[in-house]
C-alpha cells in the first residue's frame, strides 16, 4: 500500500475525538435526564434552586444537538 492510499483510508484523528467527545458528552446528558425524572434537584453556589424544567429543556437540545453531531461525524468517517 502506498503512503497517499493510506492517507485516505486513515480516519481524521481530530473528528475520531470530536465523535467520542460528543458520545460522552450525550451519555453525560441522558443520565442527567434520568435523575432529574427521578426528582433531583439543583442549586447554585448561592443555594438558589435551578429551574428544573429549564435544566431539562437544556439537556434535551443538548441530546438532539449531539445526536445530530454525531450522525454527521460518523458519515463523515465511513462509520454508517
């Protein structure tokens, strides 16, 4: 095999972080997902409460946002 064929085969090292970094980044939020279901609760340093169903909504763009992300990458790679 010659250098420049391998050159197209050898995956992007920056996108293979960028895909595992979104992976870990979408399990982090589902999981923050499931423990606000389970009634958890956040406050600020200064002991105010987080607005829950904000925080949710966050997350819940956060997933779709990283779902979309990683969708792209993955083509991107060959992966799909």
């Amino acid at each position: 095999m010659r250098y420049s064929d391998a050159m197209k085969t050898a995956p992007d090292p920056a996108a293979t972080a960028a895909l595992e970094r979104y992976r870990e980044q979408r399990v982090t939020a589902i999981h923050r997902l499931d423990l606000i279901a389970r009634g958890a609760t956040l406050n600020y340093e200064d002991g105010t409460p987080v607005d829950m169903a904000s925080e949710k909504r966050r997350l819940e763009e956060m997933v779709a946002d990283r779902d979309r992300r990683i969708a792209a990458l993955e083509r991107d790679l060959g992966l799909t």
